[in-house]
C-alpha cells in the first residue's frame, strides 16, 4: 500500500489519474487534456500496473483529512507527499504535515516521495526555493526514511514517469 498525502487542493486526484492512464498507454504517447477533478472528500484506492506486472495499491487520503491520517499508516509500505509549489500561503501547513508524517513510529520505514506539483504555473516557487522554505536538506538528514524529491506537472506529465520509476523501484510485489 502507498499513501497519497498532502493539503487540499495540490493535485493529488489529477496525479493519480494521470498515472493510471500512463500506465495504460505507450510511455511516449500525448496524456491529452487533463480531465476534471472534484477535491476527494474521503478516500480513493487506485491500482496502477507498472512495468513487469507489478500491481501497486495507491490509497489517496483527501487533504481534510489530515487530522485522521494516521489511522491509514499502519499497512503503508510508502507515501507520496504532494506539494502545491505555486501556493505561496500553503507551503508552512504543508511543511508541519510533512514533519508529521515523517515523525509517525509505523511510518519509520516507509520510503517517502516528495513531490513538488504545479510546476507548470507561472507563479511557482523555484525548486531551490522551496527546499530552502522546507529546510529539505535537514528534514532528509533527519528522518529515519529513505526520501526522494522530485519536481511534476500533473496537468501536463511532466515528471510523472520518474514517478512511476519510483514506484516500480521502491516498492515490492502486492
């Protein structure tokens, strides 16, 4: 199981999608117009089947839900944490999650993907500046797991096949 994470509104739910359809399609195939999306108000379990038929089970937690995530830890084997890099207003509450779900004793040895979304807009925060805000070198130097980073665009795919590459490499067999 791998747990979707972060605040309302970073693109969790066009993340997803968007990796189901790579999934299903020629990794140098169009994605095509991203579809509408609604915030998740609860849960979403999506199966993605990766190279070699690994199936991975992604639960996606809705980011009002934050105060109950932990209760969805326990069978976490990783987590996706998502960052909306061009809301400038969101990037401290997204920061103490992070340091939360870093901090829970049945997420110690889950690897943990950092994903800095929206980097498409205009007005996103550059990458250098981001891991500036979130101290990113002494969170990675601190946490007990294995944390990776990355820059994505869920509206247009940009970054999405390293993400399946992570999945793929990081996570065993369901």
């Amino acid at each position: 199981m791998c747990l979707l994470l972060g605040a309302t509104g970073v693109g969790k739910t066009l993340l997803l999608k968007r990796l189901q359809k790579l999934c299903q399609m020629d990794p140098c195939a169009d994605l095509g117009e991203a579809p509408v999306t609604l915030p998740t108000v609860g849960t979403n379990l999506t199966d993605l089947i990766l190279k070699k038929k690994k199936k991975i089970t992604v639960r996606e937690l809705g980011g009002c839900m934050g105060p109950i995530w932990p209760k969805y830890y326990l069978d976490c084997k990783s987590v996706i944490f998502v960052v909306d890099c061009a809301n400038v207003e969101q990037i401290s509450s997204s920061c103490v999650q992070l340091l939360s779900v870093l901090s829970a004793e049945s997420l110690l040895s889950a690897a943990v993907l950092i994903l800095f979304n929206k980097r498409d807009l205009l007005c996103s925060m550059s990458l250098v500046e981001l891991k500036s805000l979130f101290r990113m070198d002494d969170i990675i130097r601190s946490a007990s797991q294995f944390v990776t980073t990355l820059e994505v665009s869920a509206r247009s795919g940009q970054g999405l096949q390293d993400v399946l590459h992570w999945l793929s490499s990081n996570l065993s067999d369901t």
